[in-house]
C-alpha cells in the first residue's frame, strides 16, 4: 500500500473548546489508485490532507493519536527536515486556490524551474526547458512564451495547470488534490479533472481527490471515502457505492445531486446543517439529520462495520439501508 492512514486525530484549541475535526480517520491509497474524500464543508477533509502532507498548523492543531503510513514509513515519527524532503518529491498538493498558492512575484517558469534546481541541482537553462516540457504537458498554449508571465496573467483554469504541473514536476508516487476545481467554470472543471485523470494514470501516481461534489468523482476515482463530523462514515468502490450506497448519509449526499436519469424530480438536499464541531451529538453524529435514526442512534456510537465487497458503513441500519 502506497500510503495508509490510520485512526488519525487532529484537534484545534480553541476559545470555546476542544474541536475534534479529525477523529479517528483511516484511509488507504495504491499506487495508480484514486481514492476520492467526499464531505460536506467542516468534515475535516483538508485537515486530514493537511496531517498527511505535514503542512498542518500546529498549534492551533494538533496530531493527537493515528499513523500516516507512506511507502512503509510513519511520517508522524519523521523529523521535519526528513518530511521536507519527501513533500514535494514524492508526495505534492493541489489546492483549490492556484493565485495564493503560487508566488506572485516570480514567474510561472522560475517556479516551476525551481523545483527542478533545488531538488534535482538542474542547471537554470536546463530547468527552465522542464519548465517548459511540463507546460506543454499541461497543455498551455504557447508555452515557450508565456513561460516568462506571471501567475495573475492567466486565467483561473490555466492557473490550475500550471499548479498541476508544479505537483507533479517530480513525479510524486503521491498527490492529494484538495477540491482542485472548485473555484473553476464547470466546462473548465471537466477539463482540469481530465487532465489530472489522464496524468495519473501516465504516471501511475496514487490520487487522493478532496471533493464535496459527488458529481466529480464517479469517473475518475476508484473509491470513495465519505466524511462527516471528522470520521469516514462510508467507503466503498466508487460504482457500488453509487448503486448502493451503506449509510444514510451518502444517500442523502446521492438524492442531491442532478441526474439525468432522474430528470423531473425534486432534488432532496440533506435537511439541517453539519454539527459544530464543538458540540458533536452523541451516538451517531448524524442521527439528528437523518431519516432511519432509531433510540439506538442517539445513543451508542457506531464503529465503521464491515460490509461484504471490501465496503464499510458506519450505520447501525446499514443492511437496511443497502436494501434501499
Ligand atoms: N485553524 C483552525 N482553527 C480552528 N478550527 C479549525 C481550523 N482549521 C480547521 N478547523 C476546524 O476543523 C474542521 C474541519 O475543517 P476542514 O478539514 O477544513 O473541513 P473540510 O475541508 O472538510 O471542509 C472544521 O470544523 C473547522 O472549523
Ligand atoms: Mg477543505
């Protein structure tokens, strides 16, 4: 397994409390795998990504229990000059906001020639033709010129090439790409999902794809692990889940979203809002939300029960809900 995460824990201080926005969290990706993270806002999926990658803010967070398993290795244990080493090389980031990412006084090809001076010793010639290279790749127009503009002289979706290309100048065995397409045009999110769907594969890298749109994942990820309230709650091959989802709340996730099979009926968005992570209900923290909540729900909390086809439900009813 390429990297394993496994009961994970992350808390942030707070004024008013303790948050537990990772409780829990266990995940696994291979190489040439795309494991996709689905969640409403606050379930903790980029704190998660954040623990893993070691860019977490400590304090105000804080890693309280779990491992981090990367090419057999527990990252938690590392020294930061050894997780430096590793972020970037063999594991990279994508964020969903390109214009902060990048550095806005250098330009595109400086930093994409950087990573190949200060990680490889490449020559600043030779580093600037990668640059290049790895535009075309992404398939910037007239890359050869542009390579010299800036990051604000693009437009948002080339933005998101150019950090792609960032990600993946060293070709990571890894790459976690948290809501890469969120801030895009839909034509332009298709596109930018295509392209990183289509480098994955080529490089055979493992893919973990942050999303709270369900609409992005079924074609391009192999799993999917659902968030709520700081845990997996569901996780399954991505075309079971989608035929048959185990909790509830993927369900619910599933009725919101439009299809075109589906044409003419209302959309059922999930009714309430996520909990404040600070007053998390007790038993199953998404009984108050949810539609087959029993006595039993508001009570004992459920761990994540095996489901036959590799899955795993964190539901008390999930035969029930399987059954549909
Ligand atoms: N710096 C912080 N200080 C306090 N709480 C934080 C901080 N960063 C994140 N959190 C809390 O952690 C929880 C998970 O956040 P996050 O992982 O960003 O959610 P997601 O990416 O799923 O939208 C949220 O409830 C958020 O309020
Ligand atoms: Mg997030």
């Amino acid at each position: 397994m390429l990297l394993e995460v496994r009961d994970l824990r992350v808390e942030f201080q707070t004024r008013d409390g303790v948050a537990r926005a990772v409780d829990g969290v266990g995940y696994a990706v291979d190489a040439g795998e795309t494991l996709a993270v689905l969640g409403e806002s606050g379930s903790g999926k980029s704190v998660t990504a954040q623990a893993v990658m070691g860019i977490l803010d400590t304090p105000p967070g804080r890693i309280t229990g779990g491992r981090v398993l990367f090419q057999g290795r527990d990252l938690l244990t590392l020294k930061e000059s050894e997780r430096r080493r590793i972020r970037g090389a063999a594991m990279a980031m994508i964020f969903q906001d390109a214009l902060s990412a990048l550095n806005p006084v250098l330009t595109v090809g400086d930093q994409l020639g950087e990573m190949f001076v200060v990680h490889r010793g490449m020559s600043h010639r030779d580093a600037r033709a990668r640059a290049v290279e790895l535009m075309e790749r992404v398939r910037i127009p007239a890359a050869a010129q542009r390579v010299r503009d800036y990051p604000h002289q693009f437009s948002g979706g080339m933005r998101q090439r150019i950090m792609i290309a960032m990600a993946l100048a060293l070709r990571p065995a890894l790459v976690i790409a948290d809501e890469p397409t969120t801030a895009l045009d839909v034509t332009v999110q298709a596109q930018v999902m295509d392209l990183l769907a289509e480098l994955r594969r080529e490089y055979r890298m493992g893919l973990i794809l942050i999303t709270h749109d369900l609409g992005v994942v079924a074609d391009v990820a192999d799993r999917i692990a659902v968030m709520y309230a700081g845990r997996i709650v569901e996780s399954a091959p991505v075309h079971d889940l989608y035929r048959a989802p185990a909790h509830p709340y993927t369900r619910g996730l599933l009725d919101s979203v439009p299809r075109l099979d589906r044409r003419g009926r209302e959309l059922n968005a999930i009714k309430g809002l996520p909990p404040n992570p600070l007053r998390v209900p007790p038993g199953c923290s998404f009984h108050p939300r949810c539609p087959m909540a029993q006595d039993v729900c508001r009570t004992d909390e459920p761990p994540l029960y095996e489901v036959p086809g590799g899955r795993g439900s964190a539901c008390h009813f999930w035969r029930e809900c399987l059954r549909g």
